[in-house]
C-alpha cells in the first residue's frame, strides 16, 4: 500500500501536469496532436527519463494524445486509454490532429448503441478512461467513434471532454 500511494500521487501530478499544458495550447488552437508508436515494447513512464519505472508498455502503433511538453528526449502523452506518462520521443510518429471539443473519455463503462436509444442493438462499449471523439450531440446523446474504430450512439452522462 505504501508503493501505491506515491505512485498515484504522481500519476495524478502528472495528469494536472497534462491539463494545465495542454490546456494552455489548445485553448488557443482547438487542436491537439496526435502520435502513434513506431515500436512494439515503446515504455511509458512515470518520468522523463529511462530511470523511471515503466507504467506499461505500448503496442507498436498505439495512438497517444502529445501534451505539448518535452523534456529532454521524452514527451508527455495520454493514451487512448487514460494513462498518462512519459516516452522516448525518438519511438513516436505524427499521426493526426483531434479537435479538442470532440475528445472525450468515459468514466465507467459506456455502451454504444446503433441509434440513440438504450433499446437499440448494441455496437460495443467504452472502457473506463478510455478516449472517444464525439461528432454530434442532442438529447443527452453523441455520435461517438472509438480509437479501434467502433462507431455509434452513446449516452453522455458518463462522457467528459478531456480538454
């Protein structure tokens, strides 16, 4: 228990690190950059160097959300999934931009449907703190498309915007 507490202190030191550059830079530009990992053991870590301890490692073309701060030869990402941390920016690619008022994340799991109705076949589900982009919004329900490319109807009361 005593490893674990630092451990998500700094992880949550890390997260308020992400918003407050991140949001410094998209507020501006509405757009945030997207990488995508060119190797199949890229390690995200706790901090900006090989020193830190591995948080987990990334699959080869993983998708990761840059926070706009670097050090050294380390970037600050979130991945699609919600960990945050630090990789060697030498295993990244760019891979696209993302409107920063259509990213979001579930908390708890979130079921996507066919139509905007609870009553509608099921297409799949949104994992807890993973990402999503929403296209459209009405009637407490969004158009969402999944990082693995699921696409539907999913109801925003458990959807926040990232940025």
């Amino acid at each position: 228990m005593k490893r674990k507490f630092p451990c998500m202190m700094l992880c949550a030191l890390l997260v308020a690190a992400l918003l407050a550059s991140s949001l410094g830079a998209s507020a501006a530009s509405g757009i945030i950059t997207m990488y995508k990992t060119t190797v199949a053991d890229g390690r995200l870590r706790e901090g900006p160097s090989s020193q830190y301890n591995v948080i987990r490692t990334l699959r080869k073309g993983e998708k990761v959300f840059y926070s706009g701060t670097m050090s050294a030869a380390f970037a600050l990402v979130r991945t699609t999934d919600g960990d945050v941390g630090y990789i060697y920016n030498g295993f990244l690619t760019p891979y696209g931009n993302v409107r920063t008022d259509q990213l979001y994340y579930a908390s708890g799991s979130v079921n996507v449907y066919r139509s905007a109705s609870t009553g509608a076949s099921r297409t799949g589900s949104i994992s807890n703190g993973e990402s999503v982009l929403v296209f459209q919004t009405a009637n407490g329900w969004g158009f969402v498309k999944t990082f693995d490319g699921t696409t539907g109807f999913a109801p925003l009361n458990n959807l926040y915007r990232v940025f």
